[in-house]
C-alpha cells in the first residue's frame, strides 16, 4: 500500500475514492475526508497515480478498484458512495478498462 503525500495531508492510495478538480481547487475524496489541494491540475495527477486510477470526466479522476457500477443510459458511474459523471471523451476508455466492451 503506498501512502503519498496529497497537500499536506498523507494520504494511503486505497483510501482514495476520486479526485475533483474545480476552478480553485483539486479536491481528493476519500471513505472519510477530503484532502484540498491548490496546485496540481488533473494531469499531474494521473502522472503521479497507479494505473488504477483513471480519468472519467474533464474534472473527474476515478480510483477503478471502488468502482461499484456503471449506468450506460445516464453515463453515471458509482464510485463507492459517490455518484461520478462520465465524459462522453472518455467513455470507451472507461468501456474498456472496466471490461464493457
């Protein structure tokens, strides 16, 4: 398991349920918190995080291993508790990734 340091804040990769990024900020969601982050952008993100973690949105990094389900008719993806929009841009990549196509 590895810890990284998001913020300020240490941070065990498989507590990590999704990543926002908005306007201001970048936000890591995880089971219990969230960890604000001011200065790194989605793509920095993704270069520094395993494979299992994937963009599903311009604003929306998902960790694949709490991935729950996947709506195809409202392109809605359950992430633990959370409900994640899917970017038509990277809808066959999530497709095949999760092994829907």
């Amino acid at each position: 398991i590895t810890t990284r340091l998001v913020g300020s804040e240490m941070c065990k990769e498989t507590d990590i349920d999704y990543i926002e990024s908005t306007s201001k900020e970048t936000v890591v969601y995880t089971h219990d918190a969230n960890i604000k982050l001011t200065n790194m952008t989605i793509n920095e993100l993704l270069d520094i995080f395993p494979d299992n973690f994937i963009q599903c949105h311009r604003k929306y990094i998902v960790n694949l291993h709490h991935f729950y389900s996947y709506d195809k008719s409202t392109f809605i993806i359950q992430v633990g508790k959370h409900s994640i929009p899917l970017g038509r841009k990277h809808k066959k990549d999530i497709e095949k990734r999760l092994h829907l196509i």
